[in-house]
C-alpha cells in the first residue's frame, strides 16, 4: 500500500521516521512544500488551498491513504479535506491527552505554532481532556526556521529556547509536549534546558498507531536492528519523496534528507 504524507516542511519526516520503524513493509510518499513554509504564519485560506493541492498531488501519485503530518495543517484544513476526498485521511493533534493522563500534579508546556495555539480544534482538545487546566501553551514559530535550514544545535537556538520559556518557572513543568512535528529535532536542546525530570511527548508514535489500525496493518515492535536503520536509511529506501511537487532525485537534497534522518534516529528516544 502506498501511503502519502505531508507537511509544510521537513517537520514529517519525523512522522515517516516513525511509520518506516512500525510500518517497515509499506511504501510512502512524502511531500514538504517547502515553496510556502512554515503554514504557522499564513492565514487559514492559504493552508487549506495548500492542503488540497498536496492531496490531489498524492491521490495522483497512487496513495491510498494521506496522513496530515503538520499539526497547523491539519488544525485549519482537516475537515474541508474529509468532506472533499474519499479515503482515509489522518491528522496529527497535539499530544494533550497523553500528558494529561500520564502525569499528575505538575503543570504542562505545549509549544506550537502560532496558528495551532490560535485554532479552536486544541481549545475544543483541552476542553474536552484538561480538566484540572494544568496546561500552558506558548508558540515558538522560529523553531520552524531553525530546523528547515538545519540548524539544530547552536548557542543561537538555546537563546531562543531560553527567552522563549523565561516567563515560566520551569520547576513546575513535569512534561512538554511537541505540537509541532519540526519541533522533534530539538530535543536535546529541551533536554538541556528542562533537565531529565520532564517528559518530553509527540504525537507521532500515537498518530501511526491509528494509520495501522485503520488500514488494518501489522504494527511493528521496532525490532529493526538499529545499526542497520542508521547505515541504510530505512525510509530512503521505500519512500519517493517530493519537494513542493517536484521529486527529490539530486545527490544533494538526497543527502540533506540522509541527515535529516539521521537526526531523527539520534534523537528518537530521548
């Protein structure tokens, strides 16, 4: 089965990176309209008219099934997208309910977009998992530039964490939570900043979960030899992938891409 997944950027790849893990005997597409990112900072009728575009491009490659990996996207355009096409379309939210229910007592930080914190699909999710109104949001929209021109670890982006939280005691956080798929190759850096006591939560494993489930797949252990992962690049191997409709064949992008990866394996489990 082929199955397409979008974001406004690289920010999917974490997405794909965890579907080739669990989803190791599917193949992908995978689309980052890097012509208009980030979605964070355009307004509803942009995203949507994106959003569409990407699914008709998809559905025209031969994907069976699309999954939304962009929390903005999917806040603003997920719905018109349902009611326009006729197959399985997933989305990504916000990992609120896990944190909620995994932790107790302490307080909540979701980071975001600023569209994503504006919408009214996670104040509906918060309403309807937050009763204790333990958690805190906060945008951090350059985040997304930060990691679509690969700049991971710098004094530059630990500044940026730093003034960012510097409202917020820190000591009162037991989890953050990543509403952004961009978000997840900072972990280290988040790491550093909040210490090993806060948990650090995405929605991507959850969001694969669900893609099996509903297309009825077998749902992998992550029992793929890890060395193996890192020295063939997994998700190079069955996955075409798309720069804003055109398709990445130079060495040069392939390479970008092997990094990318590569990241994201180092910081999978942290």
């Amino acid at each position: 089965m082929k199955i397409g997944i979008f974001d406004s950027g690289i920010g999917g790849l974490s997405v794909l990176n965890e579907a080739c893990h669990r989803l190791p005997e599917q193949e992908f597409i995978f689309y980052a309209d890097t012509d208009h990112v980030p979605y964070g900072t355009k307004t509803p009728e942009e995203i949507i008219g994106f959003a569409t575009d990407i699914t008709e491009f998809l559905i025209s490659q031969g994907a069976e099934a699309i999954v939304v990996a962009c929390n903005t996207a999917t806040s603003v355009a997920i719905k018109e997208l349902r009611r326009r096409y006729d197959l399985p379309i997933l989305g990504m939210e916000p990992a609120v309910k896990p944190a909620v229910e995994g932790t107790e007592g302490k307080r909540i930080m979701v980071i975001a977009t600023p569209v994503t914190i504006r919408e009214d699909k996670l104040k509906d999710l918060l309403h309807r998992v937050d009763g204790d109104h333990r958690v805190d949001l906060l945008a951090m929209p350059r985040l997304v530039e930060f990691a679509e021109r690969e700049e991971f670890e710098s004094e530059a982006v630990d500044e940026y964490l730093r003034q960012q939280f510097s409202s917020f005691d820190k000591s009162r956080y037991c989890a953050l939570v990543l509403g952004c798929t961009h978000f997840n190759y900072f972990k280290p850096a988040y790491r550093r900043y909040f210490g090993e006591g806060t948990l650090l939560i995405d929605g991507n494993k959850g969001t694969v979960r669900h893609l099996a489930e509903v297309l009825d797949l077998n749902w992998s252990q992550d029992n793929v030899d890890e060395d193996e992962i890192k020295h063939n690049i997994l998700c190079l191997r069955n996955t075409e992938y798309f720069f804003s409709g055109k398709r990445v064949e130079d060495e040069k992008t392939l390479e970008h891409l092997k990094r990318l990866h590569l990241r994201l394996e180092e910081v999978r489990n942290i």
